[in-house]
C-alpha cells in the first residue's frame, strides 16, 4: 500500500499532517484529485464507444470519502482499464467465492451484506466516486477485507478482466430503469449482457436482480427467463420473495412508504456446453455497458 498521501513530503503546504485526519488543499491546474485514487476515464479510448447503461454522476466528495480515496484506494480499489486479467484469488488474499455487484451507490447495503457473509468475497463496481470512497471508508471501519471496489464499465471488467468460471454470483440491485422507451436500449439486463456473464459465472452461481420500477421487473423477468443459461429459482417461474441478505435500504423503505412495488429476481446459471463465447456474447454495436 502506498503512503504517500500521508506522509508530509506528499502535503508540503501541511508539513504537520496526521494520518487518518482529512486533507484540504489547493490543487495545481491539471493535477489529478486523487493522484493514487480512481481515474476519470480508466478505460480510454482503448475499447469501442457505445450505447451505456450508466451515466457518471457528478456530486460533491466528502472530506471522509476523499480520506478514505486517498489512503485506502491502493489497497482496496482498482480501475477497470481492461489491460489486465484479475486473478481474483491472489486479489483478495485467498480462495472464497467471488461475487460481483453492479452499481453499489453508497455502498450501505454492500457493506452489511459483506459483515454478514465475511466467506463470500464482494467485487463491487461503480462509477460514483463518492459512493466509492463511502464504501472504502465503511469497509475500513469495520473491517472488512473481503470487499474491493472497482471503478468503471462493468462490461469491459466481466469481458477484458475476468476469467471464465470466475464469479459465483452477480448482483443488480436497483439499476438505472432508463423509463423512456427510447432509452430502454440503454437497460443494464438485456441478452446480450446475459450471454456475457453467462461465461464469467461458474456453474450453480445465483443471479440476484431487484427493482422498484415494475416495467423493468417484468422484462428482467422475460429475458432472464428466456435465456438458456439461466434457470429460475423459484418454481413457479416468477419473482423471488425478498431474501434475508439483500439488506432493506433508506432509498429501498423511502420508495416503500410512496408504495413502490420491488422485485427481486433470483436464477441459478445452469451449465451448458454450448454456452456463448465471451468475445462474441458482446458486439460493441448492439451492447450497453454497465458501470452503475
């Protein structure tokens, strides 16, 4: 882990700085806000443009999320720039069950769901720099090392940076539902997007979706359900009651109490032989990416 954030030599205009204790300064024309933290656009221009599910979300980071940024990132944080396969073992320290998460926010949920379950290793992805530093930070105060927090395009991580058989489950919760019908091209769950993960999950691995927008509930439901790789765990083919590890969040109760309706969707990947090859699952003209 590198301290250079932390050492004075890093921070001559606080030559007294404490480790731990938030740093503010006047950054220098073009210096990068977090010089060992996450990149605006770790990817680049090395992979095609295309249609995205997310869009980067510009607020305000705290003085603790830009603590956390600062000291925890190279510990716990990696860019998806797509240049390299993960070795998820050696990643997270040892050999437990990987799943991935798509769009954390600010990581609440994330964080129970990793205290909870510490033999389940949590691959979290987003492209909020707050919620990544308020994840970081959650992790650190409570000790949990079997989460790390990747920043960028989901697609170019499951496609460019994992290996096939590598996660033992995926999690979507509450994507961007994009309720323009012109927009619903941009929707996270498509069959594509299943093909693709289709060859990063291993055998037996549990796909969890939740919504609060009932016309997205439905066509998760209709494309999972469609889908040859994927069985529905719940035996009359429809929505799974919410489970006990998927914690009930503010944003989830605040949408309760204005009588949103939420799905959870959960299906196991079945193996097949056949199943799509991860270069050709993904055709940069018909796919969206998926970062949040």
């Amino acid at each position: 882990m590198s301290e250079s954030v932390n050492t004075p030599e890093a921070h001559p205009r606080h030559p007294e700085h404490t480790p731990g204790v938030p740093v503010r300064r006047t950054r220098d024309k073009g210096e990068p806000r977090f010089p060992d933290g996450p990149k605006a656009d770790p990817a680049g221009s090395h992979f095609e443009r295309r249609i995205r599910s997310f869009q980067p979300r510009r607020s305000r980071v705290t003085a603790g999320q830009a603590d956390a940024l600062q000291r925890l990132w190279p510990r716990w944080g990696f860019d998806v720039d797509g240049r390299q396969r993960l070795d998820l073992a050696e990643f997270f320290g040892n050999d437990r069950p990987v799943v991935l998460e798509i769009g954390f926010g600010m990581g609440e949920a994330t964080a129970r769901m990793a205290a909870a379950d510490p033999g389940t290793n949590i691959l979290a992805v987003d492209v909020h720099t707050p919620g990544q530093g308020h994840l970081l930070g959650l992790a650190d105060q409570h000790g949990l090392g079997n989460v790390r927090v990747g920043n960028g395009d989901a697609i170019i991580l499951l496609r460019e940076m994992l290996t096939p058989d590598a996660l033992g489950g995926l999690r979507v919760y509450f994507p961007d539902p994009w309720p323009k019908k012109r927009h619903h091209k941009r929707r996270l769950i498509q069959p594509a997007f299943l093909d693709l993960a289709a060859t990063r999950l291993a055998p037996g691995a549990t796909v969890h979706c939740a919504t609060d927008w009932e016309p997205y509930a439905e066509q998760m439901l209709e494309v999972l359900t469609a889908h040859p790789c994927f069985e529905n765990t719940v035996a009359d083919g429809g929505f799974a009651p919410r489970p006990e590890f998927r914690p009930l969040t503010r944003f989830e109760g605040q949408g309760l109490d204005k009588g949103h309706v939420v799905n959870d969707l959960l299906f196991h990947r079945v193996h097949h032989d056949d199943r799509p090859d991860s270069r050709a699952a993904v055709r940069p003209e018909e796919q969206n990416a998926a970062g949040a």
